[in-house]
C-alpha cells in the first residue's frame, strides 16, 4: 500500500472552508488505516460449507503442551522427525515460513520449500502496512501456493512461528482478517478436493528454539532491508494526487475571495 500525503492550507475555525467535506482532503487518513474487512456471504466462510466441515481429518496441528523448557525440547525432537521423514517418504513436501516488520513498517515474509533435503524453491516478498498477524499470513501463503501446485504432492508439512496464524484460514466464525486469505482457503480446499490422500500439518517452531532449518529463514527476514516504496513524481498516482490538491486549492481560494460568486455558481449546478 502507497502512501499519499495531501497539503492543505490551514484555515480559521470559523472562515468559509473550515467546514468544508471532501473525500479528498481525507485520503491519506483512509488509505493509510489498518483497514479490517469481511465478508461473511462468501461460501467457504458459511456454516456447513467450510473446509472444518468437509475436512476436518486432512489438516492438523502440532505444538508444545506447554511452555516448559522440557515440553519444547520433546516437541522440536518430533518436528526433527517429521521433517526427515517429509524429506525421505516419496510424496512429501516441507513449508519453513516467517514474517516480520521493521521500524519502517515494511514487512519481509520468506518461505523455503524443502525436498528431499534440499531447498528447492527461497521465496521472499514485502508489503508495508500490514499488522505483524498478516505479516504470518502472507508467508504462509507464500510457501503454501506453490507446493500444493507441485504435481504428486499429497502431503505437506508447514513449520511456522505463528499457529494462530494458520488456524486463522480454517476458521468459520467471523473475523476481520479472512478476506485477505480467502485465495488460501480456496487453494487448501482444492487440493484435499483432488485426492482423498492430500493433508496438510502445522507444525509450531518459536523463533528462540533456533532450529536450524528455521533459523535460516529467520535470519533472512532479520537482515531484509528493504525500504518502503512511495510515488515518485513522475508516477500516475502522485500527477493525480497533484492534480486533486491544486483543485481542491482552487475551490478553497475562490471561498475565500469570493464566496457570494461561488455560491451562486453551486446553486446554478443544481
């Protein structure tokens, strides 16, 4: 998302365009908000039609079951199987997905694809002003897309920082975030619709566990240093920007000099 700074000339609280409404002279506060939509007619989002309904056995979740040191270290040995096993049984596929945000706001998301005990696909993509949750997102569903694409894949484990992340794309109650996953929804109902043996594991690996195999993705998010990405003044946005700020400007001078010339030539548009 592109932000846009408008400059307006200040007026008196009382002048004749103190109280003057435009969607222009609010765009950036619009533009720029964490803006949370829904919507809650689409299908795979109904009650009985949600991939919880259709599949609940073809997706699962693994975690500590608690946050003991010792709790953790019996859960990173069996996402160390897990993952050799992904590596060596035929038809297996692994997702190492992280996202992050910098001071800047611009968020760097990275996914590595393993097979057969090697990196076969490094992903990276970055958006600014999103919230550290959809930072997770995204990563997910940048990792997750193409291997569900891969032909012959039938099962795939996901190791992520962020389970509540995940468990967010097969949620059926309403929530502010599931417009932006609805492409992942659809790809996840998909592929456990093109073969009954398709399943998809998340497995949960925090950030201070150091696992190598995350590690890596995680110091790529770190070292990410991508600065945000605002018009230049040759692009189409900032010359419309310009060209609604000089409008706006003529509107507000021709109130101020001659607001009797003014009215009478609204009242003519009626």
């Amino acid at each position: 998302m592109q932000k846009i700074t408008l400059h307006t000339k200040p007026q008196p609280p009382n002048s004749p365009t103190s109280n003057l409404k435009s969607p222009i002279k609010d765009v950036n506060e619009r533009l720029n908000g964490v803006r949370q939509c829904f919507n809650p007619l689409f299908p795979l989002f109904s009650p009985g039609s949600s991939v919880v309904d259709h599949f609940p056995s073809r997706f699962s979740f693994y975690s500590p079951l608690s946050s003991s040191n010792e709790d953790l270290y019996h859960h990173l040995q069996n996402l160390d199987q897990a993952f050799r096993s992904s590596q060596t049984v035929p038809h297996n596929i692994a997702i190492i997905a992280d996202g992050g945000i910098k001071k800047s706001q611009v968020a760097t998301v990275v996914a590595h694809i393993w097979s057969e005990n090697s990196i076969v696909q490094r992903l990276q993509a970055n958006s600014i002003n999103i919230t550290s949750i959809e930072a997770e997102l995204m990563a997910i569903h940048l990792g997750l897309i193409p291997a569900m694409e891969e032909e012959n894949i039938h099962n795939i484990i996901i190791i992520t920082n962020s389970i509540a992340a995940a468990k967010k794309v097969f949620e059926s109650k309403t929530d502010s975030l599931q417009n932006m996953f609805i492409l992942v929804t659809l790809a996840i109902d998909s592929f456990f619709r093109k073969d009954g043996r398709n399943k998809i594991q998340f497995w949960f690996c925090p950030s201070k566990a150091k696992w190598p195999k995350h590690k890596l993705i995680d110091d790529q998010v770190k070292a990410s240093n991508c600065a945000p990405i605002f018009p230049s003044k040759e692009s189409h946005l900032f010359n419309k920007k310009k060209e609604c700020n000089n409008i706006l400007s003529e509107w507000q001078d021709s109130f101020i000099t001659n607001p009797k010339s003014v009215r009478g030539h609204l009242v003519s548009l009626r």
